[in-house]
C-alpha cells in the first residue's frame, strides 16, 4: 500500500506546557480539522483546571474528541483509547475532514503507532500475590523489580502508576517473558494511515517557564474550589482521575499536610519532572519532525508537502 492509497492522520505531540492545543487549534482551522484528545487525563469528566482542558466555548467551533467520556471512577486503558481514537478517525475522514490527534500520554501513543500485545494471561493468584506484596513492601518495592525484569517496559510506566506496574510484573510471572518482549510482536493500529508525526519542542529554560505559569494560572482559577467541588459531590479521593498530575498536591493541601505555597511549589516540580520523562518517551519514537511550537509556518508547509 502507497502513501497515496492510505488516510491521513496528523498527530501532535510533545511534553506538557509546550503549546500543543494552540498549534492544534491552528491546525485545525488551516486544514479543516478536528481534534481527537491523547491526554490520559481529560477524558474525565469534571477534572477541568488539573488537565488544562481547552474551554468548551472553543470546542463548539472546533471539535474535541474523547474529552469528558469517563466518570471519575472508571479506569481509561490504552487499548480502550486506541479503539476510540480510530472511531473518531474514522468519522472525521468520512466527513471528507483531517483527523489531528493531540497530546501528551506516551503510552497512547505508542499504543496507535506499535500496537498492543493481546490481553490474557491472567493469573487471580499472581495479582493476589502481587498486591499483597505491594501492601507490605509499598509500590517502591514493585517498581524496583519491574526495573530489573523488564526496564524497558519500566521506563515506559510513571513511578506511581501502581496499576500498570503490577500488570507488567503479572504478565511476566505468567508467561515468563517480560511485557516488552510481548509488546515487540504487535501490529499497528495505524497501518492504512499515513501518519505526520509533528513534535514540539522548546529549550529547558523556556519550558519550565511555561510550565510554572501554567500551574500559577489552575490556582488562579481556582483549582483548589474545583478539587473541594469533586470531593463534596461524593467523589473519592482514590478514583483513577485523582492521579491526574497536580491532583495530589491540592489534596494533601486540603488534608492539611501542606500549605498552599507548598502545594504550588511540589507541582511544579513534579511536572517539570513529567515533562523531562516525556521528553524521553517522545525521543525513543521513530518518524517525528521535532519544531518550536513557535514555528507554525514551517510546520504549515511540513504538512501541505506530505499529505495527499
């Protein structure tokens, strides 16, 4: 199959704070788009200011896809997305539109672009096991054994994502191989697509800039009333979306464990540190055109020279 007989799928992708929606946006308008979401965290209802979700005055213009389709206590997987994100696809290409997907979960996206192994080997006693374990010994425990098993699925997996790394110890104490080894047998999801791989990237200095305005603009407008909101209206505080990045400090702030400034402080600094491990992530990937999100004119042109 030649790049002629395949559909075209933008992707934009980067670390968090670079300006991906802005150029998206941009994107959108120029080529007559819309947005399909690869953030792991805004596809939960509720969860606004913590993941930065675009206002919805501006998705009446352009649509967002897979925002605000989970209830707080559902857990969203990559397979789950990769589906999703392909219907979406799909019913934007039959509408004769350019399907742009945008964000920042790695794990998203090399799910698309590298496909999944297929679910099984489930053991009740292995994760019974295993989360006993992680009872006694705590998550550090676990993720240190995953590192020596399997570090390049562990690379690949936040330090506090207790789900995944138990998932990723259980298929190799079931099957004896490790989780990357499975993932090197897969299929892409994207095979019939040709697929632009557009990255953002800025230097450190103005990065952290961006991301510590960020964070003083979710309390600004009131990220500690939106968490205090979610908590009366009977939300737990251990529901899947809570672990959105930030989500911790404002709860431990409410807890009385911090002081605001304190809360602020730790959240920059944990998602500088998330910027820096998707940096990583992204630079493993093959086939991205790294530019400064300042540099919309020669990403225009990137795009009108490659998609037929």
């Amino acid at each position: 199959m030649n790049k002629l007989d395949r559909k075209n799928l933008v992707c934009v992708l980067g670390p968090t704070g670079v300006g991906k929606s802005r150029i998206s946006l941009r994107l959108a308008k120029t080529f007559g788009g819309e947005i399909i979401n690869c953030d792991s965290m805004q596809v939960y209802k509720g969860f606004d200011i913590g993941t930065d979700k675009i206002a919805p005055s501006v998705r009446q213009k352009i649509p967002h896809h897979l925002i605000d389709i989970k209830s707080p206590w559902e857990q969203f997987t990559a397979a789950e997305f990769a589906r999703l994100s392909l219907e979406a696809a799909e019913d934007i290409l039959k509408r004769g539109l350019l399907p742009i997907i945008t964000g920042g979960t790695g794990l998203y996206f090399s799910a698309l672009f590298n496909g999944l192994f297929p679910e099984g080997q489930k053991d009740p006693s292995v994760r019974t096991k295993l989360e006993a374990e992680f009872r006694k010994k705590g998550l550090e425990s676990l993720r240190q054994r995953l590192e020596e098993i399997d570090p390049g699925i562990s690379q690949r997996i936040s330090p506090n994502d207790k789900i995944r790394i138990i998932r990723a110890l259980e298929v190799f104490e079931t099957t004896g191989i490790p989780m990357s080894h499975h993932f090197q047998k897969t299929r892409s999801f994207v095979e019939d697509y040709f697929v632009l791989k557009i990255g953002l990237i800025l230097e450190r200095d103005l990065l952290v800039k961006k991301i510590e305005k960020r964070v003083d603009r979710m309390f600004e407008r009131g990220i500690i009333q939106e968490v205090q909101t979610l908590l009366d209206s009977g939300i737990s505080s251990h529901v899947p979306a809570f672990r959105a990045l930030g989500y911790k400090h404002v709860l431990n702030f409410l807890n009385g464990k911090t002081t605001k400034e304190e809360a602020v402080l730790l959240m920059k600094q944990d998602t500088r540190r998330y910027a820096k491990r998707q940096k990583t992530w992204f630079r493993k990937m093959k086939g991205i055109r790294w530019f400064s999100p300042k540099e919309f004119r020669p990403i225009r042109e990137y795009i009108e020279k490659n998609l037929k």
